[in-house]
C-alpha cells in the first residue's frame, strides 16, 4: 500500500485535498457487524472485543446481564439480545465500529436495517454445533448485502468443540470453502481437565497456499512467476491474496478463525484479521455516483428517542463531513432538517461530536421528519446539481437529483420496507388510569420499532401487533421494566386484514365540498389502488396527498379493524376550495381540512357497507431447516398438528434437510417452540414469510369475527 506521506505529497497544491484525506482517514475504519445464531456467542463476542481493546476494563457477562450492548432489562434476564447496539473502539491505529445484532427470527428486521449501513461482517459460530439453522439465514442477508465476512469459531474452551466439525458444516452447508487462518493450541491441565491455551497461524501451512492458489488468480500468477515453492513465498503477498479474496464477491471461499470469546483466547488474532482483510468504507465510498462523493451523503438506519423525547436518528455517512448547524436535505420526503446535535458511543457512553466524517456512524438530533431508511445530503447539493439550468423550481431540482440516484443500491431514497406483524394481541390494564400511559410507552415503542404496530379502537380495545410470539412477550417486558405499566395479554391470532367481496359506492358531502368513492375487488389482493378525478384539474402535488390520505385511512377495516387490502377505489372530487385554490400551492390548513374531509368520507363509505367486507386469511411460506436424523420426526409432526398436502422435504448434502410448506398462518402458532422441543433444538424454523392473503368464505369469516370479538369481552 501506499505510504500516508505518499498521498500528501501527490495531492499538495491539488483542488482534491480535501477528498483524498478523507480518502485517507477511512482506510482506518472498519464497520462491521456481529451476527449469528441465536446463543452463538455474539454479544460475548463484542463484550470480549470491548475488553481486549480497552474500551472497559472487565468483560461482562450474559448470565449475569452485566453486557454493555444488552442495555435493556429485558435482554439482563433473558440473556438474548432483542436489539442492535453500536459500539466503537480502536485497534491498532484502526477505529472499529461494530454493531451487536439479535439472532431470534422476530427481531430480524434489526439485523436487515443493520446490515444495510456495514462494510463487513463477523460470524460467529458455536464450536460444538456448527452451522446451524439461523446461520444459514444470517449467511443469505450477508450476501444479499454483499459484505465480506469473516467466521469466527467460538465457544473452543468447550471439548464438545470441534474444528474439523465445523469446516466440515461451513462446507456442506453453506456451499463454500473455508480457508483456516489459526488453529486452537489445547492440552489438559494436571487433573485432565481440557484447556485452549491459544491459536497457532495457519499462514505457512500447505493446505492454506493450496487454496489461495485455486482462489486467486494474482497469486497463482506471483507464484508461477516467482518459480519458488511455498516455504519461499513472503508473508505479505499471503496477506494481500487472503483479503482479495475475503473481499471477492465471487463468494467461493470464507476466512475462518478459531478462539473463545468467554475466556479471550483467540479474540485479539480475530480483531488483527478484521483490520487486514475486511474492506474499508473507501469501497462504499466508490459506489456512490460521482456527484454525491464530494458532498455530505448519508442514511438513517434506526431512529430512536431519548429521555427528554428528542428525536435521535442513528446514521451511516457514506461521503463529505456532518458538522453542527448544517441543514440536510431528506430524499425520500423532501424535508429538510437542521443538524442541533451530533453523539456517538464509546464503550456504552455517549459522547458529543463537533463533526464526523465519511466512513463513520453516528446519532444526529434535529431532523424529526427523519426515518430509518432515508437517504440524507446536503441541501447545498440540490443547487449544484442543477447549476447549469436557471429558473428551476425546487421540484424540478429535487427530479434532477433523484434522478442521479436510481442506479445507486446504496441511494435507495424509498425508505426501508418493513414486512406487515404477523401476530396480534390485545393488551388491557390494572386500572383505567393507566390506560393513557400505556397508549403513551406503546407510541414510544412503535417509532423505535417499525415492526411493531399499535391499533386503538373506537371502542377503546389497545392491540398490538409483532412479528412472533416472542417479540409480543418482550413488549410487554419493556412495558412493565422501562414504562411500569402491568398488562394482561388476550388470545394471541394472526394478522387478518379486511378486503371486499363485493363493488359498493357511496357520495359524501359537507361544508367542504362532495366526493363520490366508488370501491371495488383489487386481483392483486396485496395492493389498494386509488384513481382520482376532479373537476378543475388540480394539481399534481394535491393529487398525490389526496391518495395518500385515502390509502391511510384504510388502515382500520369495519370488521374488526385491522387494515384494508385488495380495493381499487374510484375519487370523484368537488370543493369550492379547489376552484379557488386553482393552479395555486394549497396552503396548509386547506390541506388539514382536506385531510379531515376525506379521511371522514372515507370511514362513513367504509361502516355503511361493512356486510360487503370479509376477513383475507394470511397463508404463510415455513421453511425449516435441520440434521438430517430428525427430519422424519418433522414430518411425522406437520403431518399430525397442521395436515395439510402442501409441502417439500428435500436434503442438502448428508446432514441437513430443509423442509418447506404453504399452509394458513393460524396453523403455526406455538409452532417454532413445539419444534425445539421436539428436535432438542437440532432443527429450526428459519423462515415465517406471509406470500399471500386470500379471502375467506363469508360465513368462515363472520364466524371468526364473533370468536374474535367473545375474546375481548
């Protein structure tokens, strides 16, 4: 690599300084995150980081909920990790910012929103298991995302661990070839108790270069040009061929170290490979369009809210600097906000920053209108993309520059899509006056957590909705732990949502003006469809928020309140506003009352021909996978519980078996803890995915509504 004094030299007097020290200052970075399956070992793994690096003085422990990224009281008694925590710390001049992730299926979404910000990722493995069925998952987000990993083998204290085991599973089961990095030095002490007392680089061995030799074609090439055989061939040109290959996306080949978390061994060997061979943000930073590389680009990946209630908005900077006092520009909605404050963590305190610069992570305050998933830049960048054309409006600006984005993976300026809850329950509590501090902790919660959905019915029925029976069970931990409000949960059901079964229409008129809807059966049952009309031609901008106002207004059905799907909605509209308003910007409080006009419209048409709505039932994709000895015991356990004919077992390689059906959601309830048990935990569900909602029978579903509604009395 080029020397640092190198690049000052090439770029002194240059106009590019300033993009070639950042250039410089990220080659320092690693941004990475730690996943694995559930009870892997990750959060010891980063407590264990933290330690080695000396960002704390002792490793905490899981059993005791003593962890520095398990900060809620909720993941101290269970000992599982429910939500991504960031840390930084600094190794051998690198600064790391890692990011703790949860294993559990239903907290999934907090591994896809922290994947999306890294540059590279550590996998952690459970020496006496291998890879098991979470790990697979973990293994696919990783390539959808196309990060370099590197896995770690832990747990190698215990003698149950077994190296070869595991290379053996990372081959069948994740169909690539492992490269060893070290292995465990073990002996036993005086009594014959087993030991790990360290690791042993594995860089010189025959197996390794062997392997480098069929995976990279620059070093098979220095190899045969150099003539010498493998004794001979430096140790630098070993180090620069593992990481081409550790940053190949071709995916043929993993790095794998060995070492255990609980007692440190292996630990500090794992962080020298994570600041060698995982890419730096400078490969991010070259995905981005030319355009966005000498500004400030960005993207919220979680937004949370403190103590006082401030709106914290955890972000990734791709490109340019963040300083206090600036003002940035949201792609997806178009808002702008004012940066007030800039924070970071450092060994589970937080710290004031006056700025951050390309590569780093960071929690920004001020920018409310701010969600996880939004691109942000600097509102600067609007005018200098659009410099060469005068007399543009700000949409015309904001075209020109979403359009700069649209072959960017990483400017993706729609937001991060969150799947729809899966399950449902209604929580009630000890006593009336504790209702509004309920309402007002589950409002809280779901802005942290888009997967969580809060419904408050006319009646004043508080549901909530998740994605699985776990992930409900902890909001109501959190809700007794952090708010001190006790609930009691009703029946937990699936999602059903509402769609027609047959065409209505109905006029609606006030001091506003009228509107005649016209609702009818969607074929793409998953999508509502609204087509507007008006009768002095709006426009476009007043379009647009007449259709978003009738798409949230169909998120509470007349049945049993949960959200429309499957319509096609005709709007004729005419107010007198619109004839006065005409060819003009609709101020904002036509637009309240617009909203209040149609949002009522909407809701009356919907109650008058509720007996035209039936429920739509969620059918589901399950995917288990598992050893191969336990798969007929599988079987054998769908067959007899859900019963029905649509299924596939097939075997990948002679250990594992993946086992797939189609079948209604409400079959699967209690599933996923009925299968641990049953297996001994040798096989998992991996995938709970809804794929479709069909439309049940009209006396199916006006049967279920009464079992529903006796339920809450």
């Amino acid at each position: 690599f080029r020397s640092k004094q190198w690049y000052q030299r090439r770029v002194r007097g240059s106009g590019s300084c300033q993009l070639f020290r950042r250039l410089l200052s990220m080659k320092r970075i690693r941004n990475i995150g730690v996943v694995a399956h559930v009870d892997a070992g990750k959060t010891s793994t980063t407590e264990r980081i933290l330690q080695v690096t000396g960002e704390i003085k002792a490793a905490g422990s899981i059993h005791h909920g003593t962890t520095t990224t398990d900060y809620l009281e909720c993941e101290q008694s269970r000992g599982i990790t429910v939500t991504s925590a960031f840390v930084r710390a600094g190794w051998n001049g690198h600064t790391l910012h890692i990011i703790d992730t949860p294993g559990h299926l239903d907290f999934n979404f907090e591994v896809e929103r922290s994947l999306r910000v890294l540059d590279g990722a550590l996998l952690v493995l459970d020496g006496s298991k291998g890879v098991e069925a979470q790990t697979v998952t973990v293994w696919k987000q990783l390539n959808r995302y196309r990060l370099p990993r590197i896995l770690f083998i832990n747990k190698m204290d215990r003698e149950s661990s077994s190296v070869e085991r595991c290379l053996t599973s990372i081959r069948e089961e994740l169909s690539v070839e492992p490269i060893l990095l070290n292995s465990p030095l073990i002996q036993r002490d005086a009594r014959g108790r087993y030991q790990v007392t360290g690791v042993q680089e594995t860089f010189s061995s025959t197996d390794m270069l062997e392997l480098l030799l069929l995976g990279d074609p620059l070093f098979e090439e220095e190899f045969s040009r150099r003539g010498v055989d493998f004794a001979a061939i430096p140790r630098a040109t070993v180090l620069e061929s593992l990481e081409r290959i550790c940053q190949s996306s071709e995916g043929e080949f993993v790095l794998v170290c060995v070492g255990s978390a609980i007692s440190g061994v292996g630990v500090p060997e794992c962080l020298d490979y994570v600041t060698c061979f995982l890419p730096s943000p400078r490969q991010t930073f070259n995905r981005l369009p030319p355009n966005f590389q000498n500004s400030l680009t960005g993207v919220v990946f979680k937004s949370s809210l403190d103590s006082r209630g401030n709106i914290l908005c955890q972000s990734r900077i791709y490109s340019g600097k963040l300083k206090l006092r600036q003002k940035l520009l949201n792609l997806r909605n178009k808002s702008f906000g004012l940066v007030r404050e800039i924070s970071s963590f450092e060994a589970g305190s937080m710290i004031s920053l006056d700025s951050v610069e390309a590569g780093d992570i960071c929690m920004i305050s001020g920018c409310d209108d701010f969600r996880t998933g939004d691109v942000f830049v600097d509102q600067r960048l609007l005018q200098q993309v659009s410099k060469d054309v005068k007399d543009l409006s700000f949409r015309e600006k904001y075209d020109n520059l979403i359009s700069l984005t649209r072959d960017s993976d990483l400017l993706n300026c729609g937001g991060m899509v969150h799947k729809e809850p899966l399950f449902f329950c209604n929580l009630e509590t000890e006593s009336s006056a504790a209702v509004d501090r309920l309402k007002s902790a589950l409002h809280r919660m779901t802005f942290e957590d888009p997967t969580l959905v809060l419904k408050e019915h006319e009646d004043g029925t508080i549901e909530v909705g998740g994605m699985g029976e776990l992930h409900l069970s902890i909001v109501r931990d959190r809700l007794r732990s952090e708010h001190k409000v006790e609930t009691r949960a009703r029946k937990i059901r699936v999602n059903y949502l509402e769609t027609i079964s047959e065409p209505f229409s109905h006029s609606y008129s006030s001091s506003f003006g009228s509107v005649h809807l016209e609702f009818q059966g969607n074929p793409r049952l998953r999508e509502n469809d609204v087509r507007v009309s008006v009768t002095d031609g709006v426009g476009i901008e007043a379009k647009e928020f007449i259709v978003s106002t009738i798409l949230s207004s169909l998120s509470f059905g007349p049945m049993i309140g949960h959200r429309v799907i499957g319509s096609l909605i005709y709007v004729r509209l005419d107010t007198d506003t619109f004839l006065r308003q005409q060819k003009k910007k609709l101020p904002a409080e036509t637009l309240k009352d617009l909203k209040r006009f149609l949002s009522t419209a909407v809701r009356e048409t919907i109650k008058v021909n509720k007996s035209n709505f039936v429920l739509a039932e969620p059918i589901a994709h399950l995917e288990v996978t598992g050893q191969v000895d336990y798969a007929p015991a599988v079987l054998s356990h769908y067959s007899s519980t859900i019963a029905l004919p649509n299924f596939q077992l097939s075997y990948e390689g002679e250990r594992e078996f993946r086992f797939e059906a189609e079948c209604p959601l409400s079959k699967l309830l209690g599933y996923p803890s009925r299968l641990g048990k049953l297996t001994k935990g040798r096989a998992a569900v991996t995938r709970i995915e809804v794929g479709q909602y069909l439309p049940m029978e009209m006396a199916a579903s006006q049967k279920l509504v009464q079992d529903i509604k006796l339920d809450l009395l």
